[in-house]
C-alpha cells in the first residue's frame, strides 16, 4: 500500500472515532454542555487534531446526524426488501425502525432533543423519509392494500409521528421496541375506533 494510501486509511479511521466519541459524549452531557476538548479526549487525539477533520463542533454534529438518518434509510430498505406483500413490508419497516432507534439510543436523544438548533439539516432528513414515504404509500395504494387517499398529506403525517412518538421513546426506555412496533404498525393500519365509523 502507497504512503498515500495509508495515509487515506488513517484518517477515515480517526474520522470514524471522531462521530464515535461524539456520539458518546453528546449523548451524555447533551450538545450545549460538549466541548471540543471532550470529544477529542473521548477519541484519544489533541485538540488540535479535532480542528484538522472538523473546523467546529456543529460540523462534527451535522455529519454525525446525516451519517444516521443515511444509515437508518439503508436499515429501513434493507426491511421492507425482506416481505412481499405492503402491510408485511409496513410492519418489517416499524419494526426496523425501532431497532435501530433502540440501538442507536445516544444519536437519537441528540436529533430529536436538539431539532431547533438543527433546523435546516433535519428539515433535509424528515424531506429524505418524507419523500421515501410518499413511493410506499403510493405503490400501496397502485396495488389496491391502502386506501387512495393523498399520498404526500399522509407521508407527511407518518413522519411527522414516528418523529413525536420517537423523540417521547427514547427518553423513556419503555415500552420495548416491538411492542411500539406492533402499536404503530397497528394503529396506522387500524386507527383508533374499534369499528369502523359510519360514515354520515
């Protein structure tokens, strides 16, 4: 291996223990209580080196969320590629989706308890799920398994949702995550009314 390459390989490496301990220390102290000093003492590098691979903390955390919200997309994907059938891929993907959040509990606690700081760049994640939303919806509703209501209003809604009852979970460790799993999956399904209203 080249000189260059190695060089390459080392960083990607320290890149990677960077979002590591920031995912660590973030989630312990909270963003506004994290200094630059305890992420780089987390990793195991100067001060100094942070400032090579990031000019400031808010670059290390808008790279940290996107990296999660791509991953959890890729997680969410990889599920609904295992059923067949619509209600079974809605299903597999609440079930991925809480997995993940409970495996990914610490970044989790920093996107949803730190949106306002973040504005635009969770703007452009709810926008990614929103639109992913939106195609399953509608290939649901093509093949005749959902009802054909407005696609966009209801993607927009689903998002919506999981983002409240996940910013609500993660805080409370509880229930688990297939119970919440089944919940949503069933009252997306089913709603509310344990028959289904009459309609005027």
């Amino acid at each position: 291996m080249t000189n260059l390459g190695r060089y390459q390989r080392r960083r990607g490496q320290t890149r990677q223990e960077l979002l590591a301990a920031a995912k660590k220390v973030l989630a312990e102290k909270g963003y506004h209580n994290t200094k630059v000093a305890d992420i780089a003492a987390a990793a195991d590098i100067g001060v100094g080196t942070f400032y090579l691979y990031y000019p400031t903390k808010d670059a290390l955390f808008l790279e940290l969320v996107d990296v999660t919200a791509r991953l959890l997309k890729e997680h969410l994907e990889h599920a609904r590629a295992q059923a067949e059938d619509h209600i079974d891929k809605l299903r597999e993907a609440h079930r991925a989706f809480f997995a993940f959040a409970e495996a990914n509990r610490e970044v989790f606690k920093i996107i949803f308890g730190h949106g306002n700081s973040f504005h635009e760049l969770l703007r452009r994640v709810y926008a990614m799920f929103v639109a992913e939303a939106v195609e399953n919806v509608t290939a649901g509703i093509q093949h005749g398994v959902f009802r054909p209501l407005h696609p966009e209003t209801v993607a927009n809604a689903l998002v919506g949702m999981f983002a409240q009852v996940a910013s609500w979970w993660i805080e409370q460790e509880q229930p688990p995550a297939a119970v919440m799993a089944d919940t949503m999956t069933d009252l997306i399904l089913h709603g509310l009314a344990l028959q289904p209203p009459c309609n005027p």
